[in-house]
C-alpha cells in the first residue's frame, strides 16, 4: 500500500508537472441508441471502436453501430464520451485489481 488510498485504488496518470489525475476507461456503449455518425471513432486516438453491422439486423433501417472493438487499448482520456452527441458512451475510472489480480490495494 502507497498509503494514499484514493490514488491507490484507481489506476492513475500524471501531468507534464507531475501532478495525478485518475483517467476514464472506455466502459459502455448503448447501441440500442447509437446513430453510426462515428464521432467517437474520430476522436478516439488509439483505435478502440469499429463500425459493426447492427445485432438485430434491420434496426432502424439497418445503419451500422458503434462497438467497442479493442477496450484493452484505451488510454481512458474520456474524448469519446464527450464527442458523443447522443451520451451513448460512459467511461469510469478502473480499479488496479480489476487489472492486477495480485494487487494489494483496497
Ligand atoms: S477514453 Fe480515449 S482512448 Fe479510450 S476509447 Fe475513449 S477516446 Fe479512445
Ligand atoms: S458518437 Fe455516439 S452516436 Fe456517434 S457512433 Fe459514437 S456512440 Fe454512436
């Protein structure tokens, strides 16, 4: 334990003067509400999302969605959830656990 149980749970970053801040992985995307316009693939620099053929098929007249092809590759800058016109997409902070499974951290 770091003794600094809030930095300690959550995966955390610094800023260019060393200052911590906690990122926002890529966590859920609703599809059923999903307009295709790819804004979130745009901004995403790591290449996250894919523009897949809707599950149900003909969904609203068949347009494609949204998925979250690659979450493994996030950085959790939170860009798609803000370039999102329709709040489609939610990003949380991750615990260190769900990435570590030996992790001491509470
Ligand atoms: S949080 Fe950033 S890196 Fe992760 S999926 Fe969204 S835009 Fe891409
Ligand atoms: S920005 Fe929102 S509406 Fe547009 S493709 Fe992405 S999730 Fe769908």
């Amino acid at each position: 334990m770091c003794g600094n149980a809030a930095q300690c749970e959550y995966i955390t970053g610094l800023t260019r003067s060393g200052g911590v801040w906690v990122p926002e992985f890529v966590d859920k995307l609703n599809q059923e509400n999903c307009a295709g316009c790819g804004r979130c693939y745009k901004a995403c620099p790591r290449q996250v999302f894919e523009l897949i053929e809707h599950p149900d098929g003909d969904y609203l007249g068949g347009h494609k969605v949204m998925s979250i092809a690659n979450p493994g590759d996030c950085i959790g800058d939170g860009v798609c959830q803000a370039a999102c016109p329709k709040n489609n997409i939610t990003c949380q902070p991750l615990k260190k656990k769900e990435v570590w499974s030996d992790c001491s951290c509470t």
